[in-house]
C-alpha cells in the first residue's frame, strides 16, 4: 500500500489525493480581480508615501538653510 509510513508515495497517485479545488482552472481566474486591485492599492500608497516622504525631506532641507544662514550672520552665536 502506497499510504504506509516508509514508503514513498508515487506522483500520480499524489496528484489524485489534491483537493479538486487546486485541480480546477477557473478557480484562480475568480479572484484575479482581486489580486489586481490590492496590487494597484499598493502602488497607490508607495507613491503616496514617496511623495510625503519628499516634502518632508524638501522642508527639512528648507529648514537647514535658513539655520545655516542664520548662523553665518554676524553676532548669531552670542547669545545677545
């Protein structure tokens, strides 16, 4: 018998033992749509990101250079 533990089990007789849901082709077509959208939705929110990121890197950017100039200016580093 092909089921005892020790023995190894033949490909054809493993294929029969699949459920008949992995067997069927129209299954993974039903839920393609599905899948396109959660992978458009992925996009969308990695660009979304990206650009907030961006912004946030552009304003902090701003944001040394007008510390660096205030600093350049005579008398900055006083304290006065």
């Amino acid at each position: 018998m092909a089921g005892q533990p020790g023995r190894p089990v033949p490909a054809d007789e493993e294929y029969r033992r699949m459920p008949l849901v992995l067997l069927q082709n129209a299954v993974p077509s039903c839920n393609l749509s599905y899948l396109a959208a959660a992978f458009m939705v992925s996009w969308v929110v990695f660009f979304v990101y990206v650009f907030f990121v961006s912004r946030k890197q552009q304003d902090m950017s701003r944001e040394i250079t007008q510390l660096r100039d205030a600093l350049e200016q005579p008398g900055a580093g006083d304290g006065d």
